[in-house]
C-alpha cells in the first residue's frame, strides 16, 4: 500500500522528536499503521537545523502555508505552538481535506469548537494526545478505555515546569527563578514561562481534559486559574510538617450545580500517590464511577515523550484513514450534538478545604478573634500551628487547616482577618484536597 505521507510544521524540540521516533522506529510504525509512513515534506524557521536532523529526503521551506497547501499531504502535523498561524494553518488543512495532528494545548483549549466543527463538517479528523500530559495516553483512556463510566472527577500534575520548581524547591531549597531558568534550559518551558508558573498552560489542558470527560464543550474562558509564584519555601515545609505535599493541580469535578474547573497550588495529603510525583512528571487521577480511581503517570514535556503521543495519532490516522467518519471516536469523546450545556461553576461556588498562613503580632487574643471570625463564616478549624518568632521579630506565623466550605465564605472570612490589626501580611490561601 502507498505510504501515507506526512507534512510536518515545525522542527524545535518536539517536532524534532517526531522526524526521530518516525525514523528509527519506521519498521514497527509500519507493522501498526499497516503501512509505511514518510515525512515528505517540513517547514520550519531554521532549515539548517532540519538538515543536522538527517531529513536529507524530505522537501524543506520556510513557508508553513506551502505544507498544507501541498496536494501530496495525507496528514498535516502542526508542532509550531501557539494561537497564530497555528489556528490558521490547522483550519487551512481541514479545508484541503487533511487530517490533523497537533500538540498545540493553547490552540484546542481556545479554538477547538471551531477546529472540530469545521473537521466533522470535512469528514477530517483532528488528533491531539500530545496537547495534554507530553506522552501519557490520556486523551485516549479518558475517550476510549473508560468510556463504560460517568466520569465524576479528574485532578492532574499536568505542567512539568511547573512540578519541577516546586520539587526542587522542597527536596533542595533552591530557588523559584534559579529552578526556572535550569526548566528553560532544559526544553520543559513554554516559550513565554508565565505560561507554565501562572497555570495558563495547567489550564488550557485542564478545559480539554473536561470536555472530554464531561461531554462539555470547550471552555478555557471558564477555567480559575492561580499560579505558584507566591508559594514560599516557608508554605512547602508548613505543609510537609503538617503531612502535606503542595502540588500545582488542574481539577475538574461534576457537581450537580455544573463543572468545576480550576487550577492552582493545592495541598494533598502526602500518603497519596499524586502527591509523590515529582520532577518534571506529569499524573493525572480520574475518578469514575465504576473503575474507581485510575492513575496516569509518565513525562510531561520533553522530545521523545511527547514525540510518542503525536506519532501514536499519526498511526492512529493512518489506521482509520479509511473509516467512515461517522463511525471514528468523536474529537470530544461525546457525539458532537450530545454536548451538554451543564454550565462551568465561578470559584465562589467550590467548596475545598483551607491551609491558611498568617503573619500575626504575638499579642494574646489574635488566635480568638481569628477563630470567631472563621465560626461567624461556619469555618470549622481542623488543625492549628503558632510557629516561635525569628530571633528578634515581633511577628509569628500562625498556620490553619480547615474543614470544607465554600469559596465565597472562605473570601469573606480571609477579608475579615485581614482588617485585623494584629494581622500584618495578606493572608495566604492554599487549597486542600485529600482526592480520597
Ligand atoms: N511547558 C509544558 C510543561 C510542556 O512544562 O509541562 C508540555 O506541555
């Protein structure tokens, strides 16, 4: 059978890790596709770079356009990133009748709805594993192997960057930016690292992991997103003292009052396996009613592992190139016209558990008027820790758990403490879950 032919866009790092996999893997991928597949034509910006690679059969140009204008192009595979050209060049090779593969989260999370109306309208299908957790098959076990299951939560480490500095600061104390830079170097960053340290990228994995567990369309507009810049290396051993690990967590969970969806430092009891995935390794747990809880582990970022996902979807492609459309496993996992309108719920209505830190003066009646006003919110406390001043200071750090309660109460309770003139510092607010 005639190979398929694939034209690739973009050759930094995963798109290297692709030409590499498809290369020295081509006999197996071959035995799986049920036949051959052949980069036969890439774009990128340094072609001298593309040449180092060994593409030495490959048609080159710097022109992404030309890729997926080319009538010889079977799949187009978008490794460029990024909102531009990235939505224009993927609706381009939906129009010309290709079929996509993309690692782009950022371009699925805000215009997937557009993308896989316009795929399902083309009879094209538009594959995306790599967009979420690097190389764990998520994507497909949420889609395919538990699809026997209402799916009730999902709660993910799901950016590598994000994972590393926050380990390395707990098992080393080294510092936020210095661990950053070391993130950058090694090729785990966005281009734009506020992306990874402000949870925006957390969040766009997080909006495509819902939809398809929920059957929701995709709403990254919807998603509360908090970063872990504020996170002290005081915070990390508060909670390791208190028996916690702090985690940069995507949650989503099915309410009866709609979805959650939300991203942020989160402490999780440390007994649980989640809470032991360190280093650059992405986890996502998901909850379903009849599985139970499952755990997915594995690189999140990287060449070769997110390489595997984007080439796993090629085969996948290839496998199905034949396929009715109206027979392929939908883009959402859910119909198309099955989407349900259950709506994203605003922060204000979650309900999670508290670590609050304050910065108090030593000055009896502090811990009294602090507990009347979480008693007035219905706040109840589930542990408390007064830490001896530093040498000298005349402030301590009181440390608080607390039971569950709703947002907006918790909003209300921090407010009041605040206006406290014992208190000295803004409060500082992480979220708890035992994902028990
Ligand atoms: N910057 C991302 C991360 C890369 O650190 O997880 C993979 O999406």
């Amino acid at each position: 059978m005639k190979p398929v032919k694939v034209g690739l866009l973009g050759l930094g790092t995963v798109g290297g890790g692709t030409a590499t996999v498809l290369k020295r893997n081509a006999e197996e991928i071959a035995r799986r596709a049920g036949r051959a597949i052949e980069i036969d034509y890439a774009a990128a910006l340094d072609l001298e770079l593309a040449r180092e690679l060994g593409l030495n059969d490959v048609r080159l140009t710097e022109d992404a356009f030309e890729v997926v204008n080319d009538p010889e192009i079977d799949v187009v595979v978008e490794l460029i990133g990024g909102y531009e050209p990235a939505r224009e060049l993927v609706l381009m090779a939906i129009k010309n009748g290709k079929h996509v593969v993309t690692a782009n989260k950022a371009l699925i999370a805000l215009h997937g709805n557009e993308i896989f109306a316009a795929a399902q309208e083309k009879g094209v299908m538009v594959a995306f594993e790599a967009a979420v957790a690097g190389g764990i098959p998520i994507i497909k076990a949420l889609r395919e192997g538990l699809a026997a299951n209402r799916i009730e939560w999902a709660a993910g480490i799901i950016n590598g960057t994000g994972n590393f500095i926050l380990t390395e600061m707990r098992d080393k104390g080294r510092d936020f930016r210095d661990v950053l830079k070391e993130a950058q170097l090694l090729g785990y960053a966005e281009a734009d690292p506020t992306f990874d340290v402000e949870g925006i990228d957390a969040a766009h994995k997080l909006t495509i992991i819902a939809s398809i567990a929920f059957g929701i369309p995709l709403q990254f507009d919807r998603c509360y997103t908090e970063g872990i810049t504020h996170i002290t290396r005081e915070d990390v051993t508060n909670a390791a003292e208190l028996g916690y690990r702090i985690k940069h967590l995507g949650v989503t969970r099915k309410t009866e009052q709609g979805v959650e969806l939300r991203v942020h430092p989160t402490l999780i009891p440390e007994r649980r396996l989640i809470a032991n995935v360190d280093g650059v390794m992405n986890a996502v747990l998901v909850q379903g009613d009849a599985v139970g809880p499952t755990l997915y582990y594995g690189a999140g970022a990287g060449a070769e592992p997110t390489a595997s996902a984007v080439v796993a979807d090629i085969i996948d492609v290839t496998r199905t190139l034949t396929a009715d459309p109206e027979n392929r496993v939908p883009h959402l996992a859910f119909q198309a016209d099955q989407l349900s309108d259950l709506p994203v719920l605003g922060m204000d209505d979650v309900e999670t558990a508290y670590y609050l830190r304050l910065q108090a003066k030593d000055r009896p009646g502090v811990l009294a008027d602090v507990s009347r006003i979480l008693g007035d919110q219905g706040i109840s406390i589930e542990a408390l820790i007064q830490k001896e001043p530093e040498e000298g200071a005349s402030n301590v750090s009181i440390i608080l758990l607390t039971h569950r309660v709703q947002e907006q109460r918790m909003n209300q309770a921090i407010q009041a403490i605040e206006a406290l003139d014992t208190i000295k510092a803004p409060v500082t607010r992480i979220r708890m879950e035992t994902l028990g």
